[in-house]
C-alpha cells in the first residue's frame, strides 16, 4: 500500500450494537451506487455481513464509514460496499477506511486486494488510485430478463 496521510479514527470490526444504523447505509449504498436490477434487502445484507464477520466500520468517535470483504480467490480477497453518509465525506474516511482493510488483509497474507469500481464514478477512482490500486481491466454486467 501506498503512503496515505493520517486521518482521525480507526478501523472496527463491525458490531451488532450499529445494526440498524447500518443497515440504513447499506440502503443508502444501494440507492445511490447500484443498478435497480442488483438492489438487495438491506437487512438481509447488513445481518449475512455481521454473521460472517466481514463488514468493517471506520471509527472516529462514532461510525462514519462502513466496508466489507466481498469475496475470496486461491489469493486474493475482494473489497465492496465502501460508503460514507454525506455528512462525513470529503475527510478521508473512506480512503483510510478501504486502505487499512486492504493493508491488514494483506497482513493476513493474502497476495492481493482487489475491488470493483464504476470507472464513470471519479471521485472513488481517484480515492483507490491514491491508495495504491491498479486498473488490471474493464467488466460488463450482462443481464437476461424475463
């Protein structure tokens, strides 16, 4: 990873206790970044995460920003769902928040972290570039419908 400069606060595994709080963001995420094809049950999502213990919270003194691990590979491990609220933004949160879940899974020894990112969005390309990601390839979503 590359050097990112220090923002207040610490990396959390997520509790139980921020349940609906989350869940409120997760609902958010889902209104703001994703395909009304790909929505899901916010409440569903934010217990499957809690469960498996994969979603992360970014602390400074309360909640501001949420991610989690989103899948596996023989070496490699996946990163999703960075949010923060409108409130929060523009302080660094998110980009500390995805920069120490990378770090600590690298930490772990996976030989990698990857993410899948919406190349129209620059503002979280910018973020994830100056963390230390790298474009490896474009993807299309193909849908069939009924």
């Amino acid at each position: 990873m590359q050097f990112f400069p220090q923002v207040s606060g610490h990396l959390q595994l997520a509790t139980h206790a921020e349940q609906q709080r989350l869940e409120s963001w997760c609902q958010e995420l889902i209104a703001e970044a994703l395909d009304e094809r790909k929505k899901g049950d916010a409440k569903s999502l934010i217990e499957r995460f809690l469960y498996q213990q994969r979603l992360y919270t970014w602390q400074d003194r309360v909640p501001v920003s949420i991610v989690h691990v989103a899948r596996f590979t023989p070496n490699g491990v996946g990163i999703s769902g960075v949010y923060t609220p409108p409130p929060y933004r523009s302080k660094g949160y998110a980009s500390a928040c995805v920069a120490a879940l990378s770090q600590s899974l690298l930490n772990l020894g996976y030989k990698y972290c990857f993410l899948i990112t919406d190349l129209s969005n620059p503002t979280s390309n910018q973020i994830y570039q100056k963390i230390g990601y790298q474009s490896v390839g474009d993807a299309c979503d193909y849908w069939f419908e009924d």
